[in-house]
C-alpha cells in the first residue's frame, strides 16, 4: 500500500484508524472479525486488511503521527523559543 496524504488527510486518516475497536476485534470469533476495511476517500484509498497487518499499519500511523508532532517540538524550541537563544 503506498500513499500520500496532506496534514489534514493525514490526521483525518488517523483518527478514522483510531476509532476502531481493537479490543472486540481480537475476542470476537466470527470470520468478520478477522479482517478490517481501510479507506481514505481523498486518495481513492480502500483496503482490506487482515486483522494482524491493520494492527501494523495502526502502528505505523501512530509513529509517523509521533514523528510529526515531535518534529515540530523542536522547530519551535530551536527556531521560535527566544528563551534557547
């Protein structure tokens, strides 16, 4: 799966991720359960996904989201914070 997203897609897209409850996923027994249907409508996106990858691609989602809010912790300690100067 490859794709690229706009800050807001991006975030929308994690939100949509994080919505879904995992914890019933993992104990329900039926064969819905074992899969799980991504979309991003912006992007044309739409996948579906074995329970065990959509736990990874969640992972993923939740570091790249990490990776952008401390990236810009940063900028703004180095570059707008006139205390560090």
């Amino acid at each position: 799966m490859h794709a690229s997203f706009r800050i807001l897609d991006f975030l929308h897209f994690r939100s949509l991720i994080n919505r879904i409850d995992l914890h019933s996923k993992l104990f329900d027994l039926s064969d819905e359960a074992d899969y799980e249907c991504i979309e991003a409508p912006c992007l044309n996106l739409y996948h579906k996904l074995p329970l065990c990858e959509f736990i990874q691609v969640r992972e993923l989602v939740n570091g790249t989201h990490f990776a952008i809010e401390l990236n810009s912790m940063l900028h703004v300690a180095l570059y707008q914070d006139p205390s560090m100067a």
